[in-house]
C-alpha cells in the first residue's frame, strides 16, 4: 500500500511559559453541557525539523513523493510560537463537523491552537495539489483519546447543529 505524505517529521517544543496553578480547571464529566471545559492552556514554541518521524517506513511512501525539506521552504524549518488550549469535551473530528453522515467518532479531549502548527501556504515550494486542496495551513484544532461512550451523547460540543438550519430566514 502507498501513502501520499507531505510532512513526515520529528518536531521539537517546548513550553514558553509554565501553566499556572490557576489556569488548570479539571472536572469530573463535560458531557452535560455544550461548552468545552478548559484544562489548561499554554504558550509553546514549535520546530520543523528535517529528520524523517520515526516509525515511517519510507518503503510504503510513493516514488514521486516530495516530502519534509523537498516540499517546505527553509522558513517552514524555523521556530514558531503558539497558544494552545487543552479542553475536556464531546468532540468529533474537525472533517466531520457539519455533516450528516452516521460515522462521527467522538473524542474526549481536543487541542486548539491560536494558529495552525502546520507551514502557511507561502512556506511551500509547491502548495497546487495536496496542499492546496487539503489547505493544512487551516487546521487548528486536534481531537484525541476516542471515547465510544460519548458516541450517543448528543450533537458534538465543536459541531454544527444542522436544525438550527431549518428555521433559517431570508430577507
């Protein structure tokens, strides 16, 4: 089977600023409700490297692939600084929000970013195809741990309540 890859890599972080006690607010359950319950949020600084991410084999990559340095400028490889937020909740993965199909997992825990982790579409030498069409540069929010316990628990805190739709008016 082949993979069409476009970054594949290790990358380094670390924390500018250390969370504050008071900033992390734990609860117990946040399926009740439809707002996110913050479990912290922190400032962190993000390096591309050129290093090949463990783990990939790069047998099962396709001849033509241009990948890491052969398809992001040298800017893409510099430190870059982000606030993320860690939040507890009802989540479906950002590809699924506003659909209708019947396949929505969901998931516990989300990371939202204040910008996208992903190279801006400047910083590749060739953004047509792949990653123009899949416009990675957009994405900032990340979901994880899947919880099928949450699959039932109603709309999706991140999603779009397709109703609300029904009654629209225009004037």
């Amino acid at each position: 089977m082949d993979f069409c890859w476009f970054i594949a890599l290790e990358l380094k972080w670390k924390s500018l600023s250390p969370p504050q006690p008071d900033q992390v607010v734990e609860t117990a359950s946040a399926t009740r409700t439809r707002s996110p319950h913050l479990l912290g949020q922190l400032n962190l600084e993000i390096t591309l490297t050129k290093r090949l991410a463990q783990g990939v084999d790069p047998s099962m990559m396709r001849k033509s692939t241009i990948l890491n340095e052969h398809g992001l400028s040298d800017d893409a490889f510099r430190a870059k600084s982000f606030t993320v937020r860690i939040e507890k909740g009802n989540f479906t993965e950002p590809i699924w929000v506003g659909s209708k199909g019947s396949y929505r997992p969901r998931y516990a825990l989300r990371l939202l970013f204040d910008k996208s982790p992903y190279p801006p579409r400047e910083q590749w030498k060739k953004p047509e195809g792949g990653p123009e069409s899949n416009h990675f540069w957009d994405n900032v929010e990340f979901v994880g741990r899947r919880s099928p316990e949450l699959d039932n628990k109603g709309i999706a805190m991140n999603d779009v309540d397709p109703a609300g739709w029904g009654s629209c008016v225009m004037s």
